[in-house]
C-alpha cells in the first residue's frame, strides 16, 4: 500500500509489481501519463491487481448513485457538474512549516499539477464513476491565487461527453470556509441526483415535475450492490475512514477470488493522468478546447 507523495508512487509500485506483488496506490497514479503507462504495462503482464485509492467511491451512497444511473432512473443524461473546494492551502502553508503543504507545491514532488492533481481528479472520477460518461474534449483554466506559489491552487473546466452531454468541473483548495466540499450533480431527461460528500449517508434523487427524494444509507429503496457495501446499521454514521475500508475490504476479496474488482484501478489511473496532461495543456492554449487521450 502506497500512500506517499506523487514522485514515488511509480518507482515503488514497480518495485513491488515486478516481484508479483498486488499493490494499493494512491492517485494520482504518477507524475506523467508516459510513466502511468509503463507501470500499467508492468502491471498487465503480470496480471495483478492495482487499486488507486479514489476513496469517493468506496461511499454506499456513491454507489447506489452509480446504479441508478447504470438503471436509466435519470434517463438521457444531460448535464454533470462537480466540484471540490477546500480551503487550507489558502495561506502560504508550503512556507510556514506544514509538511503535507510543502510536498504538495513542490513540482519535484507532486508533478506538474497542484490542486488539479491534488483533488481535481477526485472531482474528476467522481463525475466519471457515477455518470459513467467519457469526457472527449475539454476546455480548462488554471490559477494561482497565493503569491509565490509554484503550482495551481484552483482550477476550472468545462467538459464535452460522449452523447453529447454537457458539464462542468472547479476544485480550489483557496475557497475560503470550504473544509472538503465535494459535491456532484448529475441531471438526466427524467430525474437528477445530487451527492455532498460532508453528507455521505444521504444521496438526493429528484424526478423531474416530483418532490425531490432524500434516499439514506442502509434503508430502502436500496439499489442490488448497496447492502454488501455497508459497514454500520442504517442511522450509524459511515464516513471517510468507513470508504477507505470498504475499497481496501473489496480489493482482499478480489485477491481471494471471492469477489470481483468493483473497485477504482488502473484504468482509473491512466484516465486520470490523461485528465490531468489534457488540462494543462488547455491552459497553455488559453483555456483552448483539447481532446482526451
């Protein structure tokens, strides 16, 4: 399990890779897609499995929106938008001492992506994992809102899918009183669903001309693969660390081959890196509309 800072992510899962070793990483997978690549490869070949630690979708909730949406409850999906703002990173923490602010504003160690590496492509998977929609094009802005920061502190995209639909993604780490909001809103031609991660036992479905639906974890309507996601009864809170466990619970299963690999994995990752490369190029184009790899 890897849970350094982004440089070592590929040195170490290929030291571990090419010994057959399974490995848990967490994201973003590297610091460039070319290198994402050879590690997938070596990963491949080997046939392991690779868990990328987008932890969102370890959420109960999260899942039973994926399914509603792989059920057509929605209907033609139209519109995704997701956000993710934070505030810490709102002062110059990378010079005042705080270690996990330093690495991550250092180029040398985080790549060439500060906050769109950081939790954009959380947001990005996010919108990825729940619409199941590929993203073809994009158009994206970086900025850097501290003085002297070397790397983006906000970031903002609008997004072009497959089918035609529209969306939208900003993740900010400068977002003054924003603690970890992530949030996504997903609209379709018959119903909307809309997911705050500081409220992750609760999922909103909104059928179009119908009072909106709170839906809550562990009671019904339920979707087929919600109840084997739960850790607590209904009305125990599940948060973060509960996510955390239930990927790392299905990664032990699909190693002892009494489960499958529902779970983000290097796919993911190489997506990610794609998502990561094709906005910065969109910025160096002014923002200019570029296709995924």
């Amino acid at each position: 399990a890897i849970v350094t800072p982004n440089h070592l992510h590929v040195p170490v899962a290929l030291a571990f890779a090419e010994q057959g070793i399974h490995v848990i990483c967490d994201k973003p997978l590297a610091t460039s897609l070319a290198q994402a690549r050879t590690l997938a490869e070596t990963v491949r070949t080997r046939g392991l499995l690779f868990l990328l630690t987008h932890t969102y979708a370890g959420y109960p909730m999260v899942r039973q929106a994926r399914d509603l949406v792989a059920a057509g409850q929605l209907g033609e999906l139209r519109i995704v938008q997701v956000e993710y703002a934070q505030d810490w990173l709102g002062e110059p923490a990378e010079q005042q001492g705080n270690k996990q602010a330093e690495w991550r504003a250092d180029p040398l160690r985080a790549g060439p992506a500060g906050a769109l590496g950081d939790i954009g492509t959380h947001a990005y998977h996010l919108a990825r994992y729940v619409s199941g929609l590929r993203v073809q094009e994009l158009s994206a802005e970086l900025s850097r809102f501290v003085p002297g920061r070397v790397l983006d502190d906000h970031v903002q995209a609008m997004l072009r899918f497959d089918g035609g639909a529209r969306g939208m993604l900003w993740a900010s780490q400068v977002a003054s009183g924003a603690s970890n909001a992530l949030r996504l809103r997903v609209y379709g031609t018959r119903a909307s669903l809309h997911f705050d991660q500081e409220q992750p036992e609760q999922l909103w479905l909104a059928p179009r001309g119908e009072p909106a639906r709170l839906l809550r974890r562990g009671l019904p309507p339920q979707t087929q693969t919600q109840p084997g996601d739960q850790r607590l009864p209904a009305g125990h809170p599940e948060g973060y660390l509960e996510a955390f466990a239930g990927l790392y619970r299905d990664f032990a299963q699909a190693w002892r081959g009494n489960g499958s690999a529902d779970f983000p994995g290097m796919a993911d990752g190489l997506e990610g890196m794609a998502f990561i490369e094709a906005v910065l190029r969109s910025h160096q184009q002014n923002a200019g509309w570029v296709r995924m790899e």
